[in-house]
C-alpha cells in the first residue's frame, strides 16, 4: 500500500513538472468567459484534457473570486451545473458565496475571438491582487504593496466528485509556514515535505508524530522575510492530505469545493485578526477556568476527590477546579452517577462545599449513548435507515446527531436536568471525533473512496475507529462530508445548552475541532505521554491553536500516559503555569501525580501558580483582546518581532500576549538554558533587578534554577499584578500592583480589562465593564527626566463596583540613580513611602490607593 501510493506521488510529482516545462497539462482546465465587476471577478472553465484516475473529471467549473473586505479575498471554485457540499452556515456563519454568474458570455475582450491571457481583480484600498490566467486556468494571489506573490496555482488543477487537486508554488526560501494540523509536530514551523491528513481521529498511538488527530484547521500563516504575513484558509470539512513541500504545497480533497481565504495581515496579528473576524472570535472564557485545574481518569470515589482538593489546601497550592472523568458516571452513560461510589448524596454536598469555597467541578461527557438507554426519539446517527449502533465506553451506543434540532434540544434538556442534581461548573466534551471502538464492512462507495487520505499514517480506511462515513446525519447529509464537524456542533450544542441553564459565561473544553470551534469551547493537546519530549511539543500545539483562533489551550500537565517523574513534573507545572488553559490529568494505571505529591514539585507548583495567578489581570485582559482581535494568548516570538527573522523558528520559548517571554527548561538535569532575546530590554519577572538590553536579538545562556522557569518582560509595557492567592475568587480580591517596564526610549503602555467573570458577553455593547489604557513617556529638559505614567479610563461602568485600588506603582529601567526625585500624583506631591534602588533604575511607591476607574497621572521628576 505505502510503495503504491509512493509511485502515485511521484507520477503527481512529475505531471507537475511537465505541467510547469511544456504548460500543457492532460489535467486543467480552460477559462470559457470572465466577468468582473467591482471587487467580484467570476468565471467560466472549461475542461482542458483531463485524467481518468479517481474518476471522470467534472466538466464545467464556475469560479467566483471576491474582496470580501479589503483584506480578505475569497476564491471559490465549484461545479458549474450541480450543487456540492459546503460548510454549513450553521457551523460557520459567514457571507454566503455570490449568486450564480451569467454563463458563456465572454465579457473581456467584445470583438476579438480570443480571450485575454489574463485577468485582474484588485482595488485601491486593497493590499490583494487575484489575477485569472485563461489557457491553461491557473490564478494568483499577490500582495499589491510589495508585487510578492504569495499563491500561484498550477494548471493542472484537478475536480471531480471524490477527489479535488490543487498546487500552489511558494518560495522555498523566504516563506516560513506555520499552522495546519491537528498534527504532533517536533518543530511549530513547518518543515519542508511535511505531509498533513486532515481527518479527525480518536488516536491510538498518542506519542506518534505527524499523524491526524482529534481536529482539522485547513488554515496556515505564512510569513515571509522581511516579515509580511498572510493567511490561507481551505474552507472544507472533507478528508484531505495537505503536503508542504518547500518550493510548493499541494491539497487533495475528497469533496466538497475550493473555497480559498486570502488575508492580507501584514502583520501576524492582522492575520489572525481577519482569520477569526471570519471563523467566530474565540470565546471569552470564565475568570475562574485561568485558574489551576486538577483531573484525573481514576479518582475512585467522592472521598478521593475530597482527598485531592484538601491535599491543595494543605500544601497551599492553588486550586480552582477539580474534574471528573467518566469514572463519576454509571457504566460510563453521560448525566448518570455511580450509586456507589459517586451518590448524589455524597456528590452534591462535596460540590456545594467547592462552591462555597470558591471552586469549581468540571465532568466530562461522551456523545454516544447507550443504546438500551437511549430515547425512541428520532436523535441520532443513521446508516442503512436504522440508527447506527457502534461500540463506545457503555458498550452498544448510538451517537447522537447534532445537526439536528431536536438533538441539540435533547442535549441541552439533559445538561439542564442533570444540573439540577450536580450544578457542574463547564463540561468537557471527550472523544468527540467521534471514537468508536467496533470495525466495520463497507456499505457504499463513501466508506473506500477513490483516494485514500493518510489516515493514522498507514492510509487505513476512513471508518476507522469513528463511524463509518456511510452514515447520514439530518437532513441526509453524510459523515463522508460532515465528519471533521462532529466536535465542533457539539462543542456549539453544549455552549448553548450550559447558557441556556446558567445564563452565564460557559466553560466546555473539547477534543475535537474545526475551524471555528473557538467560538465555544478550549481544547488541550489531548493524551500526552509523561516524557521530556512530550513536555518541549507541547509548545508547538499550543502555538498552532493561537493560530486556529483556539487560544484557551493547553497540554496535560506532568503527562497523560506512563509514570512521571519528580523532575518532570516540576518542570512541567513550571512551563504549564504559563499554558492559557492549565490543567494536570493523568491515567488510571499510573502513580499519582497530584502537585503536592512530592515536595520539589509542590515549591515549583507554589512558585508558578503564585506568579499566573498575579499575572491574572493581564492574561485576564489577553482573553479580551483574543475574544475582540484573535490575538492569541501564548504567542510565538514572531508575533511581537515579524521582522526579526531569527524568531521564526523559536519553539523552545513563547510569549504570553506581548510583554511575557518564558524560556522553560524542556531537559532533564538541566543547569542552564539557551534563550533567544529579540532587540530590546528585558527584564526578569521574577527579580526585577536583573535587566538584559539587546542592541540586536541574541542568545543568552541562562541560569535554570530548580523551582522556576525564566520568564522575562520585555520593555514597553505595563501590567497590572495582584496579589497571591489559593482560588482566584481569592486573588482578585487584594490590591494591585501597576509594573512598567519601560522601553530604551522611556516609554511604555498597556491595558487592563475588568468585568465578573461570568457574564455571557465579555465586554458587550451595553455590558458592565472596564477598560482602561495606560501610558508613560519621558520628557528631558535641562537636568531633570520626567517619567509621567497615565491612565485612560476608555469605559469606567464596572470598576467602580470593585473595591480593588492600585497600592504600588514599580518603574524599571530609569536612568542611573538621580541625585534627587520628587513624585506627583494628579499633580500633588506624594510624601508616602517610597523606595529607588540604587543600582537597577527601579522605582518603587507603595501606599496609593489609585482607584482603577479614575484617571491618574503620576510624575516622576528626577535631577542628574
Ligand atoms: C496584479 O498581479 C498581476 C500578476 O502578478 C500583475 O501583472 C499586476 O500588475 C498586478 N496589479 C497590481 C495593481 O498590482
Ligand atoms: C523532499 O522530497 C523531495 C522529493 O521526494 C526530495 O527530493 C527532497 O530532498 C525532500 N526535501 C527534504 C528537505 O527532505
Ligand atoms: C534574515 O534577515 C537578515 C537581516 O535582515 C538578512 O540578512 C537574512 O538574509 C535574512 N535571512 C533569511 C533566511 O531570510
Ligand atoms: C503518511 O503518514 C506517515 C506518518 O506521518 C508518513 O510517514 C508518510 O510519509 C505519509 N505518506 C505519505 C504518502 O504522505
Ligand atoms: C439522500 O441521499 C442519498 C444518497 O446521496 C440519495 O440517494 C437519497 O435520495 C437522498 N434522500 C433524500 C430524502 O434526499
Ligand atoms: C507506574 O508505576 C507503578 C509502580 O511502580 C506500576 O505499578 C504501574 O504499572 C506504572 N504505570 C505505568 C503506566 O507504567
Ligand atoms: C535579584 O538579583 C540580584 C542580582 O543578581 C541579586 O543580587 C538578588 O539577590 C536577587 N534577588 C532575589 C530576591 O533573588
Ligand atoms: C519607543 O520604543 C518603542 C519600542 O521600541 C516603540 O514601539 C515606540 O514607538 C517608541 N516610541 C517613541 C516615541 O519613539
Ligand atoms: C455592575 O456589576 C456589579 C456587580 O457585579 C453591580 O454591583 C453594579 O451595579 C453593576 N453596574 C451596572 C452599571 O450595571
């Protein structure tokens, strides 16, 4: 199988090549007619040729091309006579695709036989140019500003029903690639002939890399030296394998249509900003879930669970959530609980006791459904005009299928219903690709396809281990189609369903995604093996989902799978301190790995959680700019520094929103570690006397001490810190602290967002919320600096609610030590404590009381 299909690429290969030699290809098409108008060009091809492997080739194609915003051009090939299967609106809202266009007129070139070798579609106010060349068909994309082109399709594009071809050149040595997957990769950047199957998989080898997994992201980023980003999205939720080969990177489908997104970024926030303003902005998530969260498959009982949430406590290490996984249930049927070891009457006190101490309990749910237990209710997955009965946790189950109204009703009655029993906090959809444990035979041609996708790496069939591709959902629609949308309907079915019942913000986290699951749920990498390994890629995941507009992310902390160890695991709370969504799980069969279990782990555990949970205004205030912008919440280096080009393989390091690099150790025994620091300042989170200036980006060995990972700000911003706490109900309780970590320049600004945490909408038109900016900049006159650090309150309407004052203020990197300092504040001079450290250029003033919804002004005059 793996030699055949080795000889296929290498005949693709070489068509190509002919294609590229003699442009004159046996597959392709010709354009028949355009039609442009505005920002809309639409045309007419003709089948040129054509091959016969994987069936007859469709013979009319109809192309629209548009400037859907001056920064996103679509470009959507389909069959020109028969209607296929697209992404449903309902799982994606978004413009729909212009109207059929008029047929066979040749609009170009009126008078003259032939038609022009080509055509463009641009505006003024666009950074995008399409240009349509005729005979052969092929189109490029090009960025206006710098004439780089940045997708040229070759003319051998191929479109038949089951099977869809399409290359596009790239510049192999000024594009860098990143995003595709779901995918274990050992690098975040592509590399070059990396091969993606993008078919979602419950996977059963989890320490394998390259493979499938549980979701589907048809979307990379490509920056190219000098650091201009853009964005390509294939809109398709058909099997497909994507191969990344450098020079080129070539998709083939197996149904559906070519639906191309074009974003123009420049910058890589641009992209991922028109990305998600496309795909849903992700979802604001609950003040609580930034939490620390503790799970496990195997906790035996309620006492066990009481046993871990006071092991917490004792050891003074933070806890916001505990989870269950399917051990809570009765023979592992979703909204049941275990008579004896998970009664009601022992669950519920436990869970009002979290409550009451300001926790939160998380239970996972499956979408399969015992099948004696299931409701002769018309819900679920069919194949053969009978309910599909596959084989999952419960034994015999049917799925549930939520494209159907009264499914989502049904899921959303259960998730109420059960809530009156155990009011859990989120939930957390597992095995959602969906996993199915049963083998099956074939039924009809869309169980064995023409063209076999890489699935699981060895090209198994589609059917395996999920349901089989035969089987029809509502409204006829067929898994062939729909498959990679499972865990994204019902990652939608469970958000709506929680806020129906809570009417607040809800938390679900899923296994399974699409493009726009964001929108509803967080994610994490899925089972992990406890391995140094596994801890370093982590990374690279977390980063691919910031892309994918899945910022709430992150990898099981200490590792899923096998044994950990001491060192492990303290690395790992080290570097999970700094994930956006952090939580330890671990298997059944393995030794506990609690974060108090050892001590080592437990000082680690104590001293990061310390620092995320007084970085909570700040991350909290990175959800806001996610769920407004798309910025992601953890960042490649690239993100902040596009035009140095020495981030762009940065994987080992990352960056939480633009002012936190952490540099964690990723080996075992390490003394030291090797970091990349960009041009600029640096200062150490953690001693804020250790400062680093770059003239340019370079290496620096750094020190790795036991218990903590570097973490260093980057000159330029403000943050807001509050105090330590064991929840963060807790933490957000105390005082604040405003940091400026000024740039060489003396300037330096940031945000702060504030609402409850809980309501639906996170900072919503009418909604009660704060935001408010703040700035420093530096006047020099004749012997004196003034540093004056100001706040903008852009919305005022919550804070004032909120006891919470900023009690210290800490300037770093001041010039030397003045010979004498006078402080204002609102223009009064302040005669309260206060400190300036002799050697590092840190001011500090403590006792201000600033209340966070008034505008300040603080002065700080120094003479030389
Ligand atoms: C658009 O791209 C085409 C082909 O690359 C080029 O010939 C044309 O000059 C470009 N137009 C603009 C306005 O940049
Ligand atoms: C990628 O694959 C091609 C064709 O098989 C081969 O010639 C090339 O050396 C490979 N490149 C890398 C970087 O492995
Ligand atoms: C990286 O940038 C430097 C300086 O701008 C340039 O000289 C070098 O060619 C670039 N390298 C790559 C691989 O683009
Ligand atoms: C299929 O996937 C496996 C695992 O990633 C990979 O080694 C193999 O090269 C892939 N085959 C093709 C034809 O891409
Ligand atoms: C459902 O789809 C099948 C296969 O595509 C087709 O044969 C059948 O007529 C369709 N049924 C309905 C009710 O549309
Ligand atoms: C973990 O270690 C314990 C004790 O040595 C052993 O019983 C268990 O099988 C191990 N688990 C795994 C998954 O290796
Ligand atoms: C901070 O770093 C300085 C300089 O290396 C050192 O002298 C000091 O002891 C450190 N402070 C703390 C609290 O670690
Ligand atoms: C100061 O430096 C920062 C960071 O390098 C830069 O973003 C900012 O534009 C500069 N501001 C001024 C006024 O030069
Ligand atoms: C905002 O919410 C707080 C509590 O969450 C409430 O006390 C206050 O009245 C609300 N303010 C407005 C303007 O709705």
């Amino acid at each position: 199988m793996a030699i055949g299909l080795a000889s296929t690429d290498h005949f693709v290969l070489l068509t190509i090549l002919i294609c590229i030699l003699v442009h004159d290809c046996s597959a392709g098409y010709d354009v028949e007619s355009t039609d442009t108008s505005g920002k809309q060009m639409s045309a007419q091809l003709k089948l040129a040729g054509g091959t016969t492997e994987f069936g007859p080739d469709v013979k009319s194609l109809s192309l629209t091309a548009s400037l859907e915003t001056d920064s996103r051009l679509r470009v959507r090939i389909t069959d020109a006579d028969h209607q296929r299967w697209e992404v449903p609106q309902d799982a994606i809202p978004r413009p729909a695709a212009p109207g059929p266009e008029p047929k066979g007129v040749l609009l170009d070139s009126p008078g003259s036989a032939s038609m022009p070798s080509h055509n463009t579609m641009s505006s003024p106010s666009s950074d995008l140019n399409f240009t349509i060349h005729t005979s052969p068909f092929r189109f490029t994309v090009s960025r206006r500003s710098t004439h780089d082109i940045l997708f040229d399709t070759s003319a051998n594009l191929v479109f038949k029903d089951r099977y869809l071809e399409v290359t596009s050149a790239l510049p192999a040595d000024r594009a860098s690639l990143y995003g595709l997957g779901e995918q274990k990769k050992q690098t975040f950047r592509l590399q070059h002939n990396d091969s993606f199957t993008l078919w979602n998989e419950d996977v059963t080898w989890s320490d394998q890399l390259d493979l499938n997994l549980y979701g589907s992201h048809p979307f990379y980023m490509d920056v190219r030296s000098g650091g201009a980003a853009h964005g390509v999205l294939l809109l398709n939720s058909n099997g497909m394998d994507i191969l990344y080969g450098g020079s080129h990177v070539t998709y083939k489908v197996i149904g559906g249509v070519l639906d191309f997104y074009f974003f123009a970024g420049p910058s890589p926030l641009a992209v991922v900003d028109q990305y998600t303003q496309l795909i849903g902005r992700p979802a604001p998530m609950p003040y609580w879930s930034f939490g620390f969260h503790q799970s496990r498959y195997g906790y035996k009982n309620v006492a066990d669970l009481d046993g871990v949430v006071a092991g917490y406590a004792k050891a003074k290490i933070p806890l916001d959530a505990i989870w269950s996984d399917i051990d809570y249930m009765d023979n592992y049927q979703d909204f049941t609980l275990d008579p004896v070891n998970y009664p009601s009457k022992q669950l519920r006190p436990f869970v009002d006791r979290l409550h009451n101490n300001g926790q939160k309990y998380v239970v996972t749910v499956h979408p399969a459904i015992k099948r004696q237990a299931a409701p002769h209710e018309d819900l679920f997955l069919k194949r053969n005009g009978a309910n599909l009965v596959g084989e999952a946790w419960p034994g015999e189950v049917y799925f549930l299928d939520f494209m159907n109204p009264r499914s989502t009703e049904y899921w959303a009655r259960k998730i109420s219903e059960f809530r009156r029993t155990i009011p859990v906090d989120g939930l957390w959809c597992d095995i959602n690709e969906p996993s199915n444990f049963k083998d099956w035979q074939p039924l009809n041609a869309l169980d064995d396809p023409p063209y076999r996708i890489n699935n699981s790496g060895f090209h198994l069939p589609i059917n395996y281990r999920t349901v089989p591709a035969s089987t029809v959902h509502y409204n006829n629609v067929t898994e062939y189609d729909a498959h990679n949308l499972f865990g994204l309907l019902q990652a939608q079915a469970t958000h709506a369903g929680l806020l129906r019942d809570t009417k607040r913000r809800p938390f679900v986290l899923t296994r399974s995604t699409f493009v726009g699951s964001g929108r509803y749920a967080a994610h994490w990498t899925g089972n992990n093996d406890a391995r140094w390994d596994e801890l370093a890629r982590s990374i690279n995941t977390i980063l691919n989902f910031g892309l994918f507009g899945i910022p709430m992310m992150g990898a099981d902390i200490c590792g899923f799978n096998g044994n950990t160890t001491q060192e492990l695991c303290s690395r790992w709370i080290q570097l999970g301190a700094f994930y956006p969504f952090a939580r330890g799980h671990a298997e059944k069969t393995t030794l506990r790995r609690e974060l108090y279990v050892w001590e080592s782990t437990a000082r680690s555990a104590r001293k990061a959680l310390e620092m995320r949970y007084r970085l909570l205004p700040y991350i909290y205030t990175l959800m806001y700019e996610a769920h407004t912008t798309g910025a992601p919440i953890v960042r490649p280096l690239f993100f902040s520094y596009p035009h140095d080009n020495n981030t762009y393989g940065v994987d080992r390091q990352f960056m939480l929103g633009r002012a936190v690099l952490v540099s964690p150790v990723l080996e075992p025994g390490a003394k030291t570690v090797e970091a990349y620091f960009p041009a600029g300042r640096w200062f150490n989170l953690y001693n804020q006397s250790v400062a680093l200036t770059m003239k340019a980006g370079k290496r620096v060995t750094l020190p790795a001490p036991a218990d903590l990972a570097n973490a260093y700000l980057a000159g330029g911003n403000i943050l807001l810190l509050q105090q330590a706490g064991l929840t963060t109900s807790a933490a957000r309780q105390g005082d604040l602290h405003l940091l400026v970590a000024l740039a060489e320049n003396g300037t330096a600004s940031g945000e702060l967002f504030l609402d409850d945490g809980e309501s639906p909408e996170m900072g919503g038109a009418g909604g009660n919320w704060t935001l408010v900016r703040f700035s420093c900049d530096r006047e020099e006159s004749k012997g004196t600096i003034t540093t004056k650090v100001s706040s903008h309150v852009v919305r005022k309407s919550y804070a004032p609610t909120r006891a919470q004052v900023i009690d210290k203020v800490v300037i770093m990197g001041l010039q030397s030590p003045p010979k004498s300092f006078t402080i204002y504040v609102n223009n009064v001079e302040l005669k309260a404590a206060r400190t300036m450290s002799r050697t590092s250029g840190v001011f500090s003033v403590s006792g201000m009381a600033l209340a966070i919804g008034e505008k300040f002004e603080i002065k700080l005059v120094m003479s030389h």
